[in-house]
C-alpha cells in the first residue's frame, strides 16, 4: 500500500474505534484525512475495499505480535510474557489499533470480513494452547491445566485490561498492568512439583 492508502486505513481505524462501523462513511473518513471523497475513491474503489485493507492489517499486526513472541528466547511464560506485553506496547503506541481485540462484533455484517477475523482468532487461541501444551510436557505448567479453557480465560481477561483501559480513557499504564496480568496468570498455571 502506499502512503496515502495507509493513512486512509488508519484514519478508518480510528474512525471505528471512536464512532463504530455504523458511523462510518467514505465522507467522515475524506473529512479527517483532508480530502474530498473522489481523492479517497482513487485510492480504494469502495468502503469495502478499505475495510478489506483494515482487516489486512489487523492480521498483520495480529500476525507480527506473534512472531515477536515467538522469537523470545526461554520458556513458554517468556514467550505469554512477550506475547501480551508486545501488545499491550503496541495499544499504548496507537490506542486505536484495540479495536483489534473487538473486531468481531465491528464485522460481523460482512460475512467475508467477519471470517477471516474469526480465522486470525483461531489461530491466535490455537497458538496459545499449543504453548500452553508445551509449557504443560516441559513441566513448566501444572498438567490438570485445560490448554483450551486456559486460552480463553488468558484471552478474555485480557481483553477485559484492555477494555477497562479504554473505558477509563487510557488512564492507566497498560504495560504494567499487562505485566502484573501474566505474572498472576504464570504463578495459577506453575507446577509447583
């Protein structure tokens, strides 16, 4: 994409974050860019295609949180710490980019847009289980942990951080609430045997 694609789509992305999709039109977003809406049509043919480009990068940041993760170097907790603390620095950078953590219910009146959004969090939960499955075999993690269950009490109760935060105007530092979450949830998953 080039510059004025990007700044189209993170424009839309703020747009949603503050309004909802419901409010969200070719003219507010030509509006706070600067532009007339011609000038946003020759960049994007459509609303949808914009909402195409903001679903690419919500699956790239998605995609980028994990493979920063995955790259930390020690055992599973290290990897969870990486994982949320990465976003949690990447929300305090762009507050905006958290409607990633809602995006579901933002495109569930697309049905192509809506899936791939549940396609990302699939793997995102499936990513999660798996390394809960390793830090269990590694003895890092008690066994009776269920990967499944675990994965989402991790997920929603982020997601809960991250909603609070916005609800009480970013108030808080995110990343050190971030750090006292996976610390607690490290210290219910450790096998103490």
């Amino acid at each position: 994409m080039n510059d004025r694609q990007n700044e189209i789509v993170a424009e839309t992305l703020k747009l949603i974050s503050q309004r909802g999709i419901q409010e969200l039109t070719i003219k507010r977003i030509a509006t706070a860019i600067g532009v007339t809406e011609p000038a946003i049509y020759r960049h994007f043919a459509s609303k949808s295609d914009i909402l195409q480009a903001v679903v690419d990068k919500i699956e790239e940041t998605r995609n980028a949180v994990v493979l920063g993760a995955t790259k930390e170097q020690g055992d599973v907790s290290a990897i969870f710490h990486a994982f949320f603390i990465g976003q949690a620095r990447l929300f305090e950078r762009e507050p905006t980019l958290t409607v990633i953590l809602f995006s579901e219910d933002i495109f569930r009146s697309d049905g192509i847009l809506f899936q791939r959004i549940k396609t990302t969090m699939d793997q995102t939960i499936r990513w999660i289980q798996d390394h809960l499955e390793r830090g269990k075999q590694s003895g890092e993690f008690k066994k009776s942990v269920d990967s499944g269950t675990t994965a989402l009490m991790l997920i929603g109760g982020f997601r809960l951080l991250v909603s609070t935060w916005r609800m009480e105007n970013f108030s808080f530092p995110l990343e050190d609430r971030t750090r006292a979450f996976v610390d607690s949830a490290k210290e219910l998953l450790r096998d103490r045997h």
